[in-house]
C-alpha cells in the first residue's frame, strides 16, 4: 500500500442491519487486532479462508497487510467502535491492471454487510488505480464469499478447479451495479432511521421545568401528541415534568433509548452526546443551536463512533403520524395532521410554513425532518425513507445545500417515478442575472447547476413555499394532465379573459374547440352562452348545467385541463362553492397501480378552479363523488401548478435515458495527457493549443484543421498547407491565460497571401511583445451556425455541460442551457433544444438544417471527457461550427487543475 493510500481519510458507512462502521487504510499499529481477528475465528472459517487451519496463517497474514508500503497493494479494514471487524485487500503482484482480492470477516458478524461494503471501497479504489479486474481463489464450498461475487451488480465468471473456483470480476462501472449498490445502500440507510422515525423509546434531554424552554416544548408535543410508547424526560433536578417520569442521566433511564432529543446549551451538546453512545442510543434530534466548530466536531464525531445516526443541530425536530405511533418531537406551534406529505427542510421556519399549509389543506404529514445544519440525515436519507414507508404520496424538499449531488439525482430520478417530488429552489441568484463572459465558469451560475439537477431529476422546483403548496394541492387532488391544453370555463368574461392571460403566460395553449363540440355544449349551456375558448357559461348558469359542461369538456379530444374561474353572482340561485361542490370529476376508467407512471391514454382530466373573492391563496374544496378540487384565489396560481403538472407528466412519459456508449474514445491516453501537464504544471491551468488538441483527439471531438507557428516563416508554410478553395486563413495569437482573443484584438481575418500572413504574425509579434508564445493557422471556416459548449467543473454538483449561442455575441445573449454530466441521450436533446437559437438548428430562416447526430457527438464526448477527468476544470469550445453536413470546434480552451477522483457513487456517510 502506498503512503498517499494510507493517508486518505476515514469515512463512515452503514451496514444492512444499519449500524455504522468505519472504513480505513490499514495502518501498522492495526497488527495485533488483525491477528486476532484471524486467530479468533473457528478452524472451519479458517480453513475456507486460507485453505487450511493454521494458525501460523493468521500472523503472516497480518504481517502482510501492515507491512510498509508498495506499490499494487492495498488494505482497507472495517472496524466499529474502535474493534477490528472486517478486512479486504488487493494485490497486483506484478504492477499490472489485474489485481487479487481476498476478504475476512470476524466471526459471528457475517451476513451484515461488512464484506460486501469493504469490496465496494476496495472496487472504487483499484477503478482510481487504473485496475480493470479482480481475482479471487475460493474452496468451492465457501457459499458465502462465491454468493458476495455473484451480488455485487459486476460482470464476474467463474472456472471450476477440483475443489476451488477462481472468480474474475470486471470492475467496469455500469448502471447495473449502480443499481445494486443504490438497493443495498437504500436499505441500509431505511434500517439505519428505524430509531429515529420508529423509535420505541425517546428521552428529551434538557427538558426543564420552566415554561417556553425548547426542551420542555418538546416533551410537551411528545407526550401531549399521544406518543404511543415509552417516553422519558433527563433532569438531574426533577423526578418528573408534564406527567413524564425523569431521570437524572441517560445512563440511568430504565431503558435504553433509541432516539433521544438533546435541548440543551451548546456547551454542554458533545458530553451529552458521548453520553448517549456510551448508552446504546442509537439516534439522536439536536435542536440546539449555536455550536462553534469544535463543539460540531465532537458531536460528529460521537455520533460516528458509537453510530448514531443524526438530525440538526440547530433543527425543529422530527415527526411521524403513524397512528400506531404519534411522534411528534417538534416544538411547533401545532401538531402536524396526519396524512400523505413527507417534508423535510433546513429551515425551521420553512417546515413550520409547511406543516401548517399542508394541515390546512387536509392532505396533512406522513412524516416530518426539519435537518437544520445536516451534519448526518440529508434529503437523500428522507427519499429513501418515504420511498419504503408505505404511506407517502407526495414529498416536499427545502434544502439549501447539497452534500452528494450526484447521488441525489441518482435517488430522485428513481423516487419521482413513484411519487411527486417538490422543492423551492432556495439562495436563487438576483433576478434577470445573465453571463458576463463567455467563458464557462462566468455562464454557469448556482442556479443554473441546481436547475440542471432538478431538470434531469425530474423534480417540481417553484420559487416560494406559496408555490410549493399550490402545486402540491393539485398534484394531490388531481391526476396529472396528459399535456397542456387548457379548457377555461367562466361564469364572467373578465374572469375569463384573466384566466387565459394567466395560461399564456405559464406556456399553457387555450385550443379551440371543434364545430361539433361547440354545438355538445351549447345544448348544456343557458342562452347567452358563447363557447369560444374561454366558454363564457353566462352568470345564469346553474349547478346542473356547469356539471354537464365540464363533463363533456373532459371528454372533448384535445383538452388536457379544465379551469373553472368563478365569480359569485345573485343571477342563479347556486353560490360559487355550490357551483364548485357539484362538480363531478371525470374518474379514471383504468387507474395506474400506485407508484407507477401513468399512460396517457388512460389519464383522467383534472379539473382546477379560480375564485378570485377567496381569501386563501389556495384550498381544497369536497366535490360531490368523493375526493377534492384545488381552488385558487387568483389564476396565475392555478395556471402555474397546472404548467408544474405538465412538466411532471411530460417527464414520465418519456422512457429515462441512457448514456451512450461512445466509439473511438481513448481514455488512458487522455490520463497521461492530463498527468503529463500536472506533472510539469503543479499548480494546473490552460492548456497549450498542442496538449489541448491531444486532450480532443482522445475523445474523437472534431476540431478545424489548425497549425502551430512561432515564427513568420512557420506561419507562410502552415498558411500554404491550409488554404481551402477561396485561398483565405485565420491567424490566432496565443500566450498562456489568454482568454479573449477578439477582446484582446489577437485575430486576423481572411488572410490572403503570403505578404498578408507576414504582416499579421508581425502585428501580433509587436502588439504582444513579451507575451506572444505563437500562433494558431487556420483556414477560414465556411458559413455555419455558431455555437458554444463548455464545461464546469463544480466543486459539489461536478461536472455542468452548458450549450448555446456562440460565438462573440455568446456573452451578450447568454443564450445557454446546461445539463450535469455524465449527459444522457434524453439529456442532449433538451441541450440542444432548450436554448433560444434552438430553431436556427432546425432549418428556420431558411438556412436547412444542421448535422444534429455530429452536435449530439460533440457534447456526449465532450460529457465523457468531463466525466473521466476530475482535473478537468473548464473546457470553452466557442465557436463550434454547425452546418448541414458538418460540425467542428473552431477554438478550443481547456484547464486543467491538481484534483484527486471523487467516486460520487461510493456508499459514506457525510
């Protein structure tokens, strides 16, 4: 094992069972306990595992995974508080790209996970070192380690040789063992939450006897909500408080308990927390705020060593309202009802917001996390639990920071075809802000990264809580519209007109009904009607009526939604919520089974309604039949969750997409390259056109023919050699960290001639003295549509591909949409079709169409180059040239940073 390999840090991780267990570096000092590890096992597990009983195998085992370092080795071990458990180790012997692996676990704690989990490192580790395979040698009677082979989600074949079989595992990383990974991890993390949202006992610790303390407030909604299992309160000074029996430490509780919430001074949260893990408690709530560094370091710290799992601090608790249980350990105002919404915020004011709209709403919590500063339980966690739970519908999200991105989406693309997956996209930047430079970095803003995530993640992102609630009323109470076409159906015209304002704007269509379906419903409508769209049904218009026009507006091919905008009038004898209960909604014939897409064919319409005298923003109102009508006190609401709705349907309709498998693509090289210029470059930065066209051509992207000169003379030739049909170049001054070049004025144009080349390199020369370290030749491209790709490399989120309108115009218009790699083939469409010059690409102003399978290329390889290279920081290809037969990068800037893999993948607490 080399020394970098034994200086990475620990990480934490969680077994099947969800305890916690720490993965390391073997160091020296670990000789003793992994020989005991070896000497404690029974001579039968020896046996399987070193082919015979000896002891002596246990010590030169031990001396062979503490031994100093060397190359093609590495030792991973798991341990759990403090005690040596598992171990996992390769060796290439040789130093080649084939290593063998082998894997012991302490007796009595097989079938947890350990093995499994010490592998995944192992695989993520060698996958860094370039290593492609892993070997094993097993007595074929060795059931358990051939079964953990077969499991791992990896290609792996076996040869059978007398008694053992040699196993060969293909360490190439595809979406099958992602999969197996993400399902062991997610049960994992659910056995891992079980004392947290399912406890069977809770403690408050710092509860008080005084009024208005958090701790109290706590205990109160414990014991006032109905908790429905042993509940107890830690005060040294009291024997009890509100009726709840207290203790004076949690070492003295009657039982140990599973969760307990700590409200106590900040001061005093690291020594309560050492406290509880000495206990067994095995989840902790810390609502207190204010803990300096040190102090959130130790409570850290205490939770992985005795592998509690952790909420806040700085937080307003957790819920669940199970009927069989009833925890509600918030110090809200109120008790959340119970219901089908699971929510989970940063902000406690947020989740306050939250739970009482929903609770107003009716469609109530089925649990609740309020994550504070998440030093443990994330978003992700929640997802995973809601997925599991049974009861969840819909899940609402507040975050305003992401641990693991990548992950995330990975969870949320899987969770958002079972259920709506709703958040407010917090910390936006300022309204109208736009790129102020072409260069990658500048375009790609927070925002947009965040939007990317939540694009392709295919989760409903609004702007304010308000929003949030609006559309969640109508993903609730409605099914989801097969697209967006709106039918408005009023009983005023003004109200009418305000509704279609409201669609237009939202990028909803107001189609026209056919003659046929006019004349249907003007034998349901009072005299006076006019069945445009909107259908003005007139102020006369009574319930039955109403009923049977939107009846038969459901049933009209072409409408994907009605909107009812009602006013109350003393025309008819029904009052607008008469004229809303009496509707009712056109049923599925067919219903999807829960948790699974819909298919249009078989989608019922859903009916939203406006009342612009309603004094909330949004209700949801009975309707006769059973179930509920959302209703909106103004029509930009409606119209926006119905547009969110759209969205959501659309994106389940469309099968999820894959990353293409791409041809010609040398990634090894692409590595020497990227080593080869760290190496001479420490500190990184931009490539020289020479590395930055190796860098290309390991990808296949195209680029424009091109020459490198440093002298005049060297300019004449590379002219000579590139001059296409009208005899014209490009010249292109270059030193490094030039960004700019048409700002800088460091481009010649339609160059003919030898005299005009000599005359250009020598401008350059002399304007750039001192800096020119020479020149780009190029023949002068022909007509084309200029375009911009890029990448960044984001610090959390990874790698953003971002598209658009290119050229020198780019920063102006700032015309760009960006997707986060590794890019689909689903992703790459949207690319291309999302931003403004979209239509340029397909032939309009009569300019044909340009070659879109080559654009599609360019940005999938230039996708799989971001994702291979983690020092790849940002690329700029600007102008890239598209023409009907043709696509080619016309300028190509890429730097390069010092930056060690992240495996987004691998399974680690935060």
């Amino acid at each position: 094992m080399t020394d970098e390999a034994r200086s990475r840090p620990e990480v934490h991780a969680l077994l099947s069972d969800g305890t916690t267990v720490c993965i390391r570096p073997v160091a020296p000092g670990d000789h003793d306990q992994l020989q005991g590890l070896y000497e404690e096992m029974s001579p039968d597990n020896l046996r399987l595992r070193f082919f015979a009983a000896s002891r002596r195998s246990a010590e030169m085992a031990a001396d062979r995974a503490c031994a100093p370092s060397r190359p093609g080795y590495r030792a991973l071990l798991a341990e759990t508080q403090g005690q040596v458990i598992g171990l996992a180790e390769y060796d290439t012997g040789d130093g080649g790209d084939s290593a063998e692996i082998s894997i012991a676990v302490a007796d009595g704690l097989h079938h947890r996970g350990i093995g499994t989990l010490l592998v995944e490192h192992l695989v993520s580790a060698a996958r860094a070192e370039g290593i492609v395979t892993f070997t094993a040698d097993a007595l074929s009677e060795n059931h358990e380690v051939l079964q953990l082979f077969a499991d791992l989600g990896l290609r792996t074949a076996r040869r059978f040789e007398g008694p053992e079989v040699r196993c060969t595992v293909d360490l190439t990383e595809d979406d099958t063992y992602l999969t197996a990974v993400e399902a062991r991890g997610r049960a994992a993390d659910i056995a891992s939450l079980e004392p947290l949202l399912r406890p069977g006992v809770v403690a408050v610790v710092g509860a008080g006897r005084r009024p208005g303390s958090v701790g109290r407030a706590v205990l109160h909604h414990l014991h006032a909500g109905g908790f429905t299992r042993r509940l107890f309160a830690v005060n040294p000074s009291v024997a009890s408080i509100l009726g709840v029996p207290s203790y004076p430490s949690v070492s003295a509780l009657p039982r140990t308990p599973d969760l307990v919430v700590v409200a106590v001074p900040a001061a005093a949260v690291p020594a309560t927390a050492e406290e509880c893990g000495k206990a067994g408690v095995r989840a902790l709530v810390v609502v207190s705020a204010g803990l300096d560094s040190t102090q959130a370091q130790a409570l850290l710290a205490a939770c992985r060593a005795y592998g509690m799992r952790l909420v806040g601090p700085n937080c307003l608790g957790v819920s669940n309202t199970e009927p069989e249980l009833r925890l509600d350990a918030t110090f809200a105002a109120d008790h959340p009802r119970p219901g089908t919404a699971g929510v989970a915020v940063q902000s406690g004011g947020v989740g306050i917001a939250l739970l009482d709209g929903l609770s107003r709403l009716g469609i109530g919590v089925s649990s609740f996390a309020s994550l504070g500063d998440k030093y443990d339980v994330s978003g992700n966690d929640m997802l995973q639990w809601w997925e599991c739970d049974g009861r969840t519908g819909l899940a609402l999200l507040h975050l305003e920071s992401f641990g693991n991105p990548r992950s995330f989406s990975r969870t949320a693309r899987r969770v958002t075809r079972r259920m709506p997956v709703l958040t407010v996209d917090a910390g936006r930047t300022d309204a109208g802000r736009r790129a102020a430079a072409s260069h990658t970095a500048a375009a790609a803003t927070r925002t947009m990264t965040r939007q990317a995530l939540f694009t392709q993640a295919g989760i409903t992102a609004t702007h304010s809580v308000a929003e949030l609630l609006e559309t969640a009323a109508l993903m609730h109470s409605q099914p989801l519209p097969a697209g967006t076409r709106v039918a408005i159906v009023t009983n005023a015209g003004g109200a009418g007109v305000l509704a279609a304002d409201a669609c237009a704007e939202a990028g909803l269509a107001l189609p026209p009904f056919t003659p046929e379906a006019v004349d249907d419903l003007l034998d349901v409508l009072p005299e006076g009607a006019a069945v445009g769209n909107p259908v003005d049904a007139t102020a006369a218009v009574t319930e039955e009526q109403l009923r049977n026009c939107v009846e038969r507006i459901t049933r009209t091919p072409g409408v994907d939604a009605v909107l009812l905008a009602l006013v109350p009038t003393a025309v008819a004898a029904a009052t607008g919520d008469d004229l809303i209960r009496a509707l009712t909604r056109a049923q599925d014939p067919d219903p999807a089974p829960a948790g699974e897409a819909r298919v249009p064919e078989r989608r019922a319409v859903p009916v939203v309604a406006v009342r612009l005298e309603q004094d909330l923003p949004v209700r949801l109102l009975p309707v006769e039949g059973g179930g509920t009508v959302p209703s909106y006190a103004e029509p930009q609401e409606a119209a926006r969750a119905l547009a969110h709705a759209a969205r959501r349907a659309a994106w389940l309709d469309r099968p999820a997409g894959t990353v293409p498998d791409l041809g010609g693509v040398d990634t090894q090289h692409a590595h020497e390259v990227a080593d080869a210029y760290l190496a001479a470059h420490p500190d990184g930065g931009w490539l020289d056109p020479r590395t930055c066209a190796e860098l290309l051509a390991c990808y296949g992207i195209p680029q424009l023919r091109w020459a490198w000169a440093e002298t005049e003379d060297d300019a004449v030739i590379a002219a000579e050699r590139l001059r296409g049909p009208d005899g014209r170049v490009v010249m292109k001054a270059y030193w490094p960290g030039l960004l700019h070049m048409s700002e800088q004025h460091a481009v010649h144009l339609d160059l003919q001639g030898d005299s005009q080349v000599r005359a250009a390199f020598r401008d350059l020369e002399t304007r750039f003295e001192g800096l020119l370290t020479g020149v780009v030749v190029q023949p002068l491209a022909a007509r084309g549509t200029e375009l911009f790709a890029g990448v960044v490399q984001d610090e959390v989120f990874g790698p953003l591909v971002l598209f658009g309108f290119g050229g020198t115009a780019t920063e102006v218009l700032a015309d760009h949409a960006a997707r986060l790699a590794p890019l689909t083939d689903r992703d790459v469409h949207d690319l291309i079709t999302t931003p403004r010059c979209a239509p340029l690409l397909f032939g309009a102003k009569g300019g044909g169409p340009v070659d879109l399978e080559a654009l599609e290329q360019v940005l999938l390889r230039l996708s799989r180059m971001a994702s291979d290279l983690p020092q790849l920081a940002d690329a700029d290809f600007n102008p890239v040239l598209a023409a009907p037969d043709t696509v080619s990068v016309l300028d190509a800037r890429v730097r390069l940073l010092p930056r060690r893999p992240q495996d987004p993948y691998l399974r680690r607490l935060r």
